[in-house]
C-alpha cells in the first residue's frame, strides 16, 4: 500500500437522463436570490447573495430559534403566560393584538409570530426569554456567529427598519438550515399552518405558496418599504429538501412567484443523493503499533451531493489516509479525506473519521511495527 493513496472508487447509481448542458436559472426581477439544497449545503443558483440588504420580517426566524431554544433548556414553557408590556403592546407594524389585560402563553405568541408575524408578539418573546429586546438582540447576534453568519447584525426582534439591522441571503440559508436542522418538530408543527386565530381574529399565514404548492412547508415571509418584498421558502419532495431566499421583490404576488420559479427550476435540472451515511464504514485503513491492523473510516455526518440530474454517474472519489496512523486512535479522529471529481474538477472535500477507536498493541506488537516504519 502506498503511504497515502488508499482507494479510488468510481461512484455509479442507477442511468439518469443526462443534461446536454446545465440549464441556467431563471431571471429573477429581485435584489438577490438564492437557491440552496438543504442536505448538502449546495448553493445551487444565485444572485448577490453576499449583498448586504434588510431582513425585514425574516428576522423573526431568529426570533423563534432562541424561543425554541429557551423551551429545550427548560428555561419557558409552551403553557407558561407571558406578561404583555406596553412596548409590546404598542408594537408598530403587523400584530397579533395581544393586550396588557388579556393572558397570553409562550405558545399562542409563537403561532403569532410564524403564521400572523406579530411584531408584537416578537417583543413579547424577547422579554420573556432575555428580559428586554435590547439584551434579546444581543443574544440574537450571539447565535447568528455560532451558526456562521458573519454578515449579520441585528438590533431587534421584529425587523423593523435599522440602520445596523442587515444580513444577507447566504446567512439567511444558513439561519434556515439551522431553523430546521435544530428544531425539526417545531418547524413542522407550526411553520406550515395557514392561519391563525387569536383575540377573535384571524390572520392568514402571509406564505401564499403554502396555498399554492403542496410540497412547501414554510418558512416565512418580510416586508418594509426598504427592503422590499421577502420570502425565504422551504420545499421538500421526496428525499431532496430545497431552501429558496427572495429578497427585494416589488410585490407579494412577484416574491410568490419568483419564488416557486427558482424551487421548480432546482427541482427540475438538480437532485441530491446521499454518497454516504455517517454510520456507514466507508473503508478500512491501516493502523500502526494498535490492538487493531485496521480502522474503519466513515463520516462525521451524512454526506450528500448535489448536482445537475446525470453528473452523478460521472464523480469520482479518492480517498486518502493520514499515514502512518499510529494507535491510540480515538473514535471520530481525522484520519484522512475524501475527494469527489467530476470531469476532472473538484467538487467537493469531506474529512474522513475513525469510526471507532483503536488501542495500542502490547509491546512486541509495538516494536515489531516500530520497525516496519523505518523500513518503509
């Protein structure tokens, strides 16, 4: 065996009909789009996607990640009442029309905020988790760097105007990963629901493609005159789970639209497959002075590529160990990595990990291996 190249495996799934050329996204009369599959990661259509622009009420996605958050901690409860302030109360913008007289749980102010996008309900939420929206939106800021998002301010729950309110679409694929990667029987519970009825009105989910697209399970819509018309939209078919960003259309019909053009077009000319599960042992490779002559590699999480339908059949992957690999050996240790080709282009690099742990061997084990590294 070589000192580092271990394998070279063609990867081949079933025929797919191949694309002559890969089909261009659709023009889209917007500030910035993205179109992003949820699994892999992949971006897989843009356009000024590191623009820096106003969320409007896409920041309510924050908004609900940490409430969700709070609850997982046990530090709120669904059922927990909520004290309505007067700055809640008095919120500008789209509400659920809480009032200071009227109990409110933790509960319906989150239904307020996905499917009515109550400002007021925002405020509500941030005090009740952090104390005050100011020391909210400094836990907001706090958890947009833990998921990567590095071009993103916030200053308050709502979205309202801010000079020092921005992100970008590229961040907000990211918050909306995390949304569902984290918290996935919230975002099924409520991100999907039409309407919502509270203080004896009812308000639709402003979402229409919820209406208009069965597969299509949220996520949220924003507008300020600002920043235009918003939309971040989810869609799964199948096993393929597309995340769309529309920011800056002229209308609620055009953000609609445009977004079910770029889900469609993803749809259509892309599918995502699943190279390799993380419990999968994806090969062996050799171990020195171990119990063990050999460690299993696999991934750390499921690995998925995406790509224009037919490029499958045509990726290669190479493999390489960090040789000599030199027991102790710890369970999910970088052993090496994996790299995906396709028409002699790289496309994709994942770390490989030791699926389970190697102890060292006794000590003529130890010796006996010492002395086939020298002679190598």
């Amino acid at each position: 065996m070589s000192q580092k190249l271990i394998a070279l495996i063609a990867l081949a799934l079933l025929p797919l009909s191949s694309l002559a050329a890969v089909v261009p996204p659709p023009a889209l009369d917007v500030s910035a789009y993205l179109l992003r599959d949820f699994n892999s990661g992949t971006d897989i259509a843009s356009k000024q996607k590191e623009a820096r622009l106003e969320p409007a009420s896409l920041t309510k996605i924050m908004t609900a990640y940490l409430t969700f958050e709070a609850i997982k901690k046990g530090n709120l409860s669904l059922n927990q009442v909520v004290p309505v302030s007067k700055k809640a109360w008095q919120a500008e913008g789209s509400r659920m029309f809480i009032e200071p007289q009227k109990s409110v749980t933790v509960d319906e102010l989150l239904h307020g905020l996905i499917i009515q996008s109550g400002n007021d309900a925002a405020i509500a939420l941030a005090e009740a988790v952090a104390g005050s929206e100011d020391q909210f939106a400094a836990m907001m800021n706090q958890q947009a760097k833990r998921i990567g998002m590095r071009h993103t301010h916030y200053t308050n729950a709502t979205g309202l105007p801010d000079a020092n309110h921005y992100t970008t679409a590229s961040d907000l694929a990211l918050m909306a990963q995390a949304l569902i990667s984290d918290f996935p029987a919230d975002y099924d519970r409520l991100y999907k629901q039409k309407e919502y009825t509270y203080n004896k009105i009812t308000q639709l989910n402003r979402n229409s493609l919820l209406w208009l697209d069965s597969h299509v399970d949220g996520i949220k819509t924003g507008h300020t005159d600002a920043a235009g018309y918003c939309l971040i939209s989810s869609a799964k078919r199948d096993k393929t789970r597309l995340i769309a960003i529309i920011l800056g259309a002229k209308s609620k019909e055009r953000r609609a639209s445009e977004s079910q053009r770029l889900l469609n077009y993803g749809f259509q000319f892309y599918e995502s497959t699943l190279v390799y599960p993380k419990t999968k042992a994806i090969s062996t490779m050799q171990v020195y002075k171990g119990a063990e002559k050999t460690v299993a590699a696999s991934v750390a999480q499921d690995l998925y590529l995406s790509l224009p339908k037919g490029d499958y059949e045509r990726v290669k992957a190479t493999m390489v160990s960090k040789q000599p690999l030199i027991a102790p050996i710890k369970a999910g240790q970088e052993i090496g990595n994996i790299t995906f080709s396709l028409d002699g282009k790289v496309i994709h690099q994942q770390k490989l990990i030791a699926a389970s742990e190697v102890s060292e061997a006794g000590f003529f084990g130890r010796i006996i291996d010492s002395i086939r590294l020298t002679i190598q």
